[in-house]
C-alpha cells in the first residue's frame, strides 16, 4: 500500500528526532554526547537498528494484510495508491476538514441578494483554519497579557539588561581567575614574598642588564627613586613592561615573553625596591610620581 512518506525518509527522519532529543537532555559540555559519551554511540545504532526493523515488520503486515483482501478492496487501494495526491480520497477530506468549502454544484444555496455588475456574492463561512488561528491568537493575546503586564514578567529589554549584567559580573569574575588575560586595568600590586621573590628573579634574569641587579639603573633610568619617565604605580610599571619604552630609545616590549602574570609579579618587585638607595645609583630621570590613591595590594 502506497505511502506518502518514503520508508528510508521515515527512518532518517525519526533517528535525527532521537539523535537531537538525546543531544538536547544529555548534559556534555561544550563538547556532543556521542563524542564524549562513546555508549551514545551504541545506543543511537541500536536505535537506527530498531527503526529499520519496524518499518520492514510494517511493511510485511502492509503485504499480508493486501494479500488476504477481496478483489474488489485490492482494486479500491490500487486506485488510490494510483492517484494523484489532490485526488486522493484522505486528502479531500483533509481539505473539506480544513476549508469547509461548498461544492460548486451547490453555490446556488450561498448566494446573497447582492449584484454588482453581474459579480454575484456568496455568504461561505471563514475557514476552520483561520478561525481556529484567530481563537489561538487571542489566548495568547491573553496569556502575554497577563504576564508582562499584570505580573510584570521581564520583557525583552529588561532581560537583555539583566543578561549584560551577569555576563560582566562573569566575566569580572573569569578574569580574576585567569591571570594570563590580566592587562594594565586588572593588574594589582603583590606584596606576598613569595611572588616577589619570583618577580626578583625574573627580574635579575631578564632586566638586570639595562637596570643593574639592585635596580639602580645603568643603561636604562634607576628604579629605586620616586621619579618616573612613563609613569609609577603597578598600573604604568606593567604597562611599560609590557608594551616596551620610548620610540626608539625604551626598552623593547616583554608582551609575548613574559606572561601577564610574571609581569605582575616583576612589576610588583621593582615597586618593593623604592627606597632601597643601591651603591652608585644612576641619576633620577623623568617626573616625581606621587600615588592618587592607595594602591590596593593582594597577597
């Protein structure tokens, strides 16, 4: 007996619904069930199995039951199987169902005492499709109502502004966690000894050669005093590290070198050597730099 929809487009069909419907309900991550998962895998081929076997089981009982039928039952479903699909016995039904449509044999009973030019008015009634999707639009009309209005459920606007909200809080809260995406915004001074004495280290391996071990400067400024070419402070110190010093006669850039943590932590070591007054130290260059405001410190 004819079908409407394939057998193999049947089976493609409902295997993806299981497929999407097992993705959605399985919690995996970021990463697809049947990745992280492998017994996913097993299941939705036990699964593709099953399908393929009720559509052949369907479709011997389809044969039996066509083979025990009377002539005259096999000549009706030939016919139908035969005919197109707007002459098919289910879809006129279907469409009477939907539109409710008079026959034109008996547009005679419709007619209205209405003539205009010979255009005669026929008095159908709407369609059961349109009526039943205005009623639908009405009780949602209702139930929007009645939520955004009355009980004052979030619209759309505010539920962005809400969103936005939580993603920066989020994000705030990411980057204080992941120290390698910190910048000269985020950056705050260290005091435990324990990163200093990483940042000291990083320091005599990397800038004691423009600056001397003790930070009294040679090549480049003394780092001991109050007086700055680019600024004081953790904020400015990362930044000159990290992007370098003047055009053409600053020290280069250490971004890509170092990591914005040890950079952090080297940053906070020079600020620990203010006032330390080292032997021969180089004279002090740049501006007097004075704190607006306190520092915060982290330890």
């Amino acid at each position: 007996m004819k079908k409407i929809i394939p057998a193999y487009l049947r089976v493609m069909v409902l295997f993806f619904i299981i497929f999407g419907a097992i993705e959605y309900f399985v919690d995996s991550g970021d990463r697809a069930a049947f990745i992280k998962y492998p017994i996913v895998n097993i299941v939705l081929v036990v699964v593709l199995v099953l399908l393929i076997a009720i559509e052949m089981i369907v479709s011997a009982a389809d044969r039996i039951v066509y083979q025990i039928l009377p002539e005259e039952e096999k000549a009706k479903i030939d016919a139908e199987d035969q005919a197109e699909l707007k002459e098919s016995l289910w879809f006129k039904n279907l469409m009477n169902k939907l539109t409710r449509t008079v026959p034109i044999e008996n547009e005679a009973e419709l007619l209205l005492n209405h003539d205009y030019d010979g255009i005669k008015e026929l008095d159908n009634n709407l369609p059961p499709w349109w009526v039943y999707s205005f009623y639908a639009c009405i009780v949602f009309a209702a139930i929007y109502l009645v939520r955004f209005e009355i009980l004052g459920a979030d619209n759309q606007e505010m539920e962005l502004k809400k969103e936005l909200a939580q993603a920066k809080i989020e994000v705030a809260e990411y980057m204080k966690n992941a120290p390698d995406l910190m910048d000269e915004k985020t950056v705050t001074q260290l005091t435990d000894p324990a990163d200093l004495a990483i940042g000291k280290t990083t320091f005599e391996t990397n800038c004691a050669a423009c600056h001397k071990a003790d930070g009294g400067g040679q090549i480049g400024p003394n780092l001991t005093d109050d007086h700055w070419i680019l600024g004081g402070g953790v904020k400015n110190i990362f930044h000159t590290i990290t992007n370098g010093g003047r055009d053409g006669k600053g020290m280069i850039a250490w971004k890509g070198t170092l990591k914005p943590k040890e950079i952090q932590k080297v940053a906070s070591y020079i600020l620990s050597l203010r006032g330390s007054n080292p032997k021969d130290a180089k004279e002090a260059e740049g501006d007097l730099w004075a704190e607006e405001a306190a520092a915060p410190t982290v330890k």
